[in-house]
C-alpha cells in the first residue's frame, strides 16, 4: 500500500471517529480529568490569573497559524453575534477557568469533582429556560445515575461523607465557575456554522484578550508569581489536553447530540481523574 493511501486511510479513520460522539465526550472527560489536579499542581508554581492567560496565549500561538484564515473568512457569520460569542468567551472559558484555579488555592479535587457534577443539571434547567427543551425521563435518570457515580468515586466508596461536607469559599467559587460553564455550554447550540476546531480559536482569541485585566488585577492586588519549571509543565498539560483538544471534542460532540446530553458526558471527569492523593500536593482522601 503506497504511503498516501495509507495517509488517505488514516483520515478517513479519524473523520469517522469524529462521527461517534460517546467517544469524543468520553475523550473529553478525560482530557478534562486531570485539570483539577493540575489546578492543585499549580499551587506556589504560577499565579491562577497568569496561568489561565498562558494558557490561551499558547493555544492561540498554535491554533491561529492553523485556523486564523479561516475565522476571518466566516467574519461576516460572526459579526452579527460578535457580542454574544465574546459573553460566551469570557464566561465559560476565561471565567470558568479563573474561578476554577482560584478556587483550586481552598478547596479539594474531591469537592471538585462532587460540585462538577452540577454541571449537567445546570444545563438541562438552562435548556429548558432558553430554548423550551424538555429534559427526557431517560435524561433526568441519567444525570441521577451519573451523578450517584460521581459522589461515589469522589467519596471513595463513601458516599455518605457527603452528609459532612463543610463547603468553604473555594467551593462556592466552583460551584458559580459551573454555572458559568453550564450557560456556555447551552449557548453552544446557535453559534455560526463555522468548523469546530475554527470556532474555538475564536473563543481562545477572546479568551487571551479578556484574561489580560484579571492578570493586571492580580499583579496590582496580589503580586504575580511567575512560572517555574513545574509551573511552566501545568500551563503546558492545560493548554493542550483541557484547553485545546478537549474544547474541539466538546464542541463537536454538542453538534451531534446537543447540549442537554452532551453536559451528562462531564460527570465522567471525577471517574477518568487521576487518584488526586498520588498527584496532589494537598491531602483530599477526605470532603472537607
């Protein structure tokens, strides 16, 4: 077989896997599993601020090359909805993300993991508020079942620990950087029609341009703490797996099965997630 059939073969393999949204969901979870670690990781390595700007700095340095000509071609689809893309942009990707590393500094990867599982219900109400969709008995089963899952493998096989919960303010951050991800997520359905992958590096564009007044604010208030090495491997994990590939697989996933089944997908996230005693800094056997 000559090399550009194989090649040909190769693309044909990926594009038909870009038609299974189980699988890209499933993907995404995992790509988004070790960002609560990673949020704790970063702890006294990087300021959260200048960690989620470096972030979209980098995905943008990789992403524009690629699909820049391509965002400026659709220009004319995505100038009547400049404002409503830039309010999707800066909550659900520059919010979430700010709220989720600040709030990586007082909580743990258990009670995050627990309160991502409101995700999925946020979506369903807001679907139902936005666009009338009615959330199907097999749905609402799903999001219990699922979100049973979580509280169990977040708990450890305890689920009774969640009756000694003591939220803090780290997770009352988490639970508003949900909803904020929740309302990106249902807004999803009427962006342009434009690629995945071509959309997304619109929102990262954004995302960049929005993160500089939070790291402005953190510098004035706080003082940044520059990257180390360590600090420079998390900005570099998030940026390819929970940033990059994960947004693209989520977005896609969205266009196939629509918002209300697509949030179930995020209460797999606690499942796929590294055993966070091994690989957090803090202790999290234990809710607390």
């Amino acid at each position: 077989m000559s090399r550009s059939a194989q090649m040909a073969g190769a693309v044909h393999a990926v594009a038909r896997l870009y038609q299974w949204p189980g699988l890209l969901l499933a993907l995404t979870a995992i790509f988004w599993s070790g960002n609560s670690v990673a949020g704790r990781l970063a702890v006294g390595q990087v300021s959260p601020l200048l960690l989620v700007f470096l972030r979209w700095v980098l995905v943008l340095a990789v992403m524009w090359p690629l699909y820049g000509r391509q965002v400026r071609e659709h220009w004319p689809q995505i100038r009547p909805q400049l404002l409503r893309i830039v309010l999707m942009a800066m909550l659900g990707l520059t919010g979430f993300n700010a709220l989720y590393y600040v709030a990586a500094h007082t909580t743990t990867a258990v009670n995050i993991g627990i309160l991502q599982g409101s995700v999925p219900v946020i979506v369903l109400v807001a679907a139902f508020l936005t666009h009338g969709t009615r959330a199907t008995l097999v749905q609402i089963a799903g999001v219990l079942v699922t979100a049973l899952g979580v509280i169990v493998v977040a708990t450890q096989g305890m689920p009774l620990e969640i009756l000694h919960i003591d939220l803090n303010r780290g997770d009352l951050i988490i639970l508003i950087a949900c909803v904020l991800y929740a309302l990106y997520t249902v807004a999803l359905r009427d962006r342009p029609r434009m690629s995945g992958a071509a959309f997304f590096t619109l929102l990262a564009l954004i995302s960049a341009i929005t993160s500089v007044p939070l790291v402005l604010a953190e510098a004035y208030v706080s003082g940044l703490s520059l990257p180390t090495w360590q600090g420079w491997l998390v900005i570099l994990y998030v940026a390819i797996f929970p940033s990059c590939l994960a947004q693209i697989l989520f977005l896609r996933g969205v266009d196939l099965i629509g918002p209300g089944r697509a949030g179930v997908f995020v209460n797999l996230v606690p499942v796929f997630r590294t055993d966070a005693n091994l690989a957090s800094p803090a202790p999290v056997t234990r809710a607390r």
